[in-house]
C-alpha cells in the first residue's frame, strides 16, 4: 500500500518530531495537472470520490492492478489527483499527543506528499479542517500552489463552535454518545446533510436510508475514529488561525482561490466562510450552494463544475478582478493584483473590529449555551407533576 513518511522530507525539528509517521494516500489518473485534494475532521480519502471521477475520470486508484483498463480523463482533462488520510484517521500513523495535531503540522504532511510524488506545484482543495490546512499550506509555500479550492471553511478557534440551536446541540450529544457505526451514521447524515436532501424520496424510500447503509458500511470498513485521532484532529482546529502574515503569504501569491459553501451548513457557518472570502479579496470568488457541510456529495455537480472553473481560470490566467464575484469594499486596505498593503488607520481599525467581533461571538456563545440550559430546565420542570396530600388528623 502507498505510505509517505513524511519524516524523509522534512528537516530539523520536523523530521525529528515525524520521525516514523506514514501518511497513507491514493493517486487517480495521469496527467500534467496535478490536484491535491485534503479532507476534513474524522474523513478519509474517499470521501473525495465524486469530485475524483469528475477531475480524474475514475476512482480506481493508479496501484490498483485494474488501473490501467479503467483508466480515462475526468471533465478536466490529463490530471493525476493525490488524496490521502489526514495523521489521526483511516490507514495513516495516529500520534497520541495533542500537539502532534496542528494545521501548520498537518499541512507539512501535505507537503511532503508533494514531495514524495514528485509534483513542483498543484492546485490544493481542502474541504471543512482540510481546507484550514491547505490554507496553513497555502502560506507556507504560495509558491506551489496554483490555485486555492477551499469548501465549507472556516478561520478555525471560536469559528469551529457550530450554529447554536437545538438540532446542533442535539447533534453534539448524539456525536459524542456514538460507539458504534450505526450510532455514528445516524447522526453524520444529520451533520453532512440538509433536512430537506434526507427527506428527499429515492424510489420506494428516502435518501436517509439509503445513506445509511452506505455509511455503515464505510464506517465499519475503514473503523472508528480512535480517541487519540479524534482529540488530536479537534484540536488542530480548535488552535488554528489564519494570520495578516497568511493572509499577506497567500494574496502575495496571485493565485485564484474558490470558497464553496452549503447554505445549510450546521457545522461551519456560512457568515466565516464569506469573512475569510473577503479578507482574500480580489483573490476569492464566493460560490454558495443549497446544501449541508458535506455539499462536495450533497451538491456534486455543482461543486464540480466549480472546482473545474477554477483550474481552467487559473490556467488562462485571467484577471483576479475578472474573477471575483465581491464587491470591492475598502477596509483600510490597499489592494493590487499582485500584492497587499494595509495603511496605519486601516490597519488600527481593523484590529478593533476583528476585537469587537470576537467579543461579540463569546457573548452570543455563552448567552446560547444559558438560554438552551434554561429551556432544558424549563422543560424539566413543567413536566413534575404536584403531589395531592390529604389534611392530616390531630
């Protein structure tokens, strides 16, 4: 089976600190253009499988000993597609410290894959914690990335507290109750999906059963996520943060970005992911979509069609500014296609509002969690029933 330790490509510290972690990957396809594909929290490599037939023509890996009769071009045309197991899942090595769990570390992973495969440049589409990491990528080495694909995202630390609502908390408590993988689908497809896409009738049945037995069915093969994988993954997005120095490494770069997101998202919110779109302008395009935090299977064509755009813009080299669908906003910024420089004012304004808005997240989450437990209590409480007692005798 293909492994990359990543250890063998990295320096100092690095190699030494992954010295014996394996990242298990596939490739798909043949081609020039190369695609990395870097999946989210809990997820492996499969779960990429429709956009890997559309951007590589086939699902059957490249080592696969039927590769070569099943082998055609995907809608893109000549792309080789990498996707692998994030450290923490599937069939790579699972560290059991926290802080062996960063987005910078895991996106090292990611690099050394590159590496490994020989590719100079590609273009990186990560998805949920996957695209946190192919933006911690993105600004370690903007050099080698062609273009930026980045679905149902978010800036990681606060962001990652989900919409705040029953159906959320409910999720939450079912996810963490899960021991099984019948327990453990039942509630993904109430995470991945919108209500209405389950509802939805596929013959004599509905689009939630269906799921079901297919994510048994994956869960069992592939296991349940260890605590140490899961603990470590949840922290790599709880600690990540995309700095002005990021932000300055990636936009420096010119290169074209997409932020695909399903309006229905209960995981990551729409509203961060159109704040990181913003702050990548003239760069980004904003592409929503009616669908839940899993939309690359929920809304396949569509996400498709997006990601294609995308690696064909990025070809032609066409205008950031004929790109974007943002409107230009000045935000103490001075914009330029190929760099970014902020003003002392704009630069002190700025800071005050990301420190506002970070303060007013805190409130609204803490001010959530006392309203939920109130109501729960409430609740509680309405259903005691008095008891009757009878007059004593004296």
């Amino acid at each position: 089976m293909p492994f990359c330790e990543v250890g063998k490509y990295q320096n100092g510290v690095d190699a030494s600190g992954n010295n014996g972690t394996k990242i298990f990957y596939k490739t798909y396809g043949q081609g020039p253009v190369k695609v990395l594909l870097i999946i989210g929290l809990a997820g492996t490599h499969s779960s990429w499988d429709p956009q890997i037939k559309a951007l590589a023509g086939t699902i059957t890996p490249n080592d696969s000993e039927s590769a070569a009769g099943d082998r055609s071009y995907g809608e893109g045309g000549g792309m080789e597609v990498c996707a692998f197991d994030n450290r923490g899942m599937g069939l790579s090595s699972v560290p059991t410290k926290k802080s062996e769990y960063t987005t910078g570390i895991m996106a090292k992973d990611a690099i050394s894959i590159m590496d490994h495969l020989g590719w100079e440049k590609a273009h990186v589409f990560g998805h949920s914690m996957g695209a946190m990491i192919s933006c911690k990528l993105a600004a370690m080495v903007p050099e080698r990335v062609l273009s930026l694909g980045l679905l149902n995202v978010t800036g990681g630390g606060y962001e990652c507290i989900p919409r705040l609502d029953r159906q959320t908390l409910s999720i939450a408590v079912r996810f963490l109750k899960a021991k099984t993988p019948e327990q453990r689908a039942a509630v993904d497809l109430d995470t991945h999906y919108s209500k209405e896409y389950l509802e939805e009738d596929v013959g004599t049945t509905t689009r939630r059963a269906v799921l079901y037995q297919e994510y048994v069915k994956g869960i069992s093969a592939s296991g349940m996520q260890s605590n140490c994988g899961f603990d470590g993954q949840i922290n790599a997005c709880w600690t990540h943060k995309i700095s002005r120095a990021d932000l300055e490494s990636i936009c420096s770069a010119g290169f074209l970005i997409s932020v695909i997101h399903g309006r229905h998202d209960v995981i990551a919110q729409l509203s961060h992911a159109k704040r990181l779109a913003k702050k990548l302008h003239p760069y980004s395009r904003m592409v929503e979509l009616p669908g839940g935090h899993l939309v690359s299977h929920e809304r396949t064509e569509e996400v498709n069609d997006a990601l294609l755009e995308l690696i064909k813009a990025s070809t032609s080299k066409i205008s950031p500014y004929d790109w974007t669908n943002l409107p230009m906003k000045s935000s103490g910024w001075n914009t330029t296609p190929l760099t970014r420089k902020s003003s002392r004012e704009g630069s002190r304004s700025s800071v005050l509002a990301d420190i506002v808005e970070r303060l007013q997240m805190f409130l609204l989450f803490f001010f959530g969690l006392f309203m939920l437990a109130f109501e729960f209590m409430r609740r509680g409480v309405s259903r005691l029933k008095p008891v009757r007692v009878n007059a004593a005798l004296t």
